[in-house]
C-alpha cells in the first residue's frame, strides 16, 4: 500500500492543478479534492517519518486516505 498512496497523490495533485471553473459545483470539488490531499499528504508523511507506530492505526490510516483520493478521483460533481 505505501507505492499506492504517492501514485494516488501524484494523480490527484495534476488533477487539481488542471482544475478551473467558477461555478459553485466546480468551486466545491476543488476544494474536497484539495483538503483531501492534504490529508493523504499528511498521512504518507507520517509514515515517511516513523510515527506511525501502531501497525493497525497504520493500515487503517493509508487505506483511509488511498480510499478517500480514490473516490474522489473517480467522483464526477
């Protein structure tokens, strides 16, 4: 699962700099697009450093994130 984070993450950040509109939907998706990023970015940094220490809060944790930029990924607003 550590490999499938920073694909999603490397997906997802393109996703976000290619985004426009002004409408109220458009607006919107950009910005649950991007709090999920930093999430799963924060996320893969802890477990870059170490802290996360409890192995099932640990899977918990990247499987959360990789599903959360996953369905927002394939989510059409």
């Amino acid at each position: 699962m550590n490999g499938y984070l920073p694909s999603l993450l490397a997906v997802a950040e393109h996703r976000l700099g290619r985004m426009s509109g002004s409408t109220p939907a458009a607006l919107r998706e950009h910005d649950v697009l991007a709090n999920t990023v930093r999430h799963a970015r924060s996320v893969h940094l802890a477990e870059e450093c170490g802290e996360l220490t409890n192995p099932t809060a640990r899977l918990h944790l990247l499987a959360g994130a990789c599903r959360l930029l996953h369905h927002n990924l394939e989510t059409s607003w």
